[in-house]
C-alpha cells in the first residue's frame, strides 16, 4: 500500500476516491505531523490533569500489588 502513493493515480483509500485520495507524500507527511504535533505539543504542555497518561500504568493482571514481587519483575524485565 505504501508504494501505491508513488504511482500516477495516487492511493486510494478502501478504494474509493470519494474518502481519501492522497496524491502527495508531502502532504500525506505534512498532515501527520501537524496532527500528531499538536496532539504531542497538547499532551506536553497539559501539567494540570492526568489526560497526559490516559489509563494510568499498563498492569491488567495486578502483579504489580505486591511491591516486593514488583521489584523482582522490574529485575526480570531488564534482564
């Protein structure tokens, strides 16, 4: 898919021209990053709430409640 932005047609996404039709790999680029620069830029400069961290930290089993087993599975994770 990634090639397909570089033929005379352009890309063509889920094969509609209606939906999205890049043309340019600058523009494509360009508009990624002003989208993901002001996210980013929003994300850094909000110190006021927790929205910087959506979630809080990534444990779904809860092996991090016991603090001493916690330790170890920072050692195991680095080794």
């Amino acid at each position: 898919a990634g090639a397909q932005i570089f033929s005379d047609g352009g890309l063509n996404y889920l094969g509609s021209e209606g939906l999205i039709h890049a043309q340019s790999i600058l523009a494509v680029l360009g508009f990624q990053a002003v989208l993901m620069g002001g996210a980013e830029a929003y994300r850094a400069t909000n110190t006021t709430s927790d929205i910087s961290y959506p979630g809080g930290s990534f444990d779904p089993m809860g092996m991090a409640d016991d603090p001493e087993q916690f330790a170890v599975l920072k050692v195991k994770e680095i080794k």
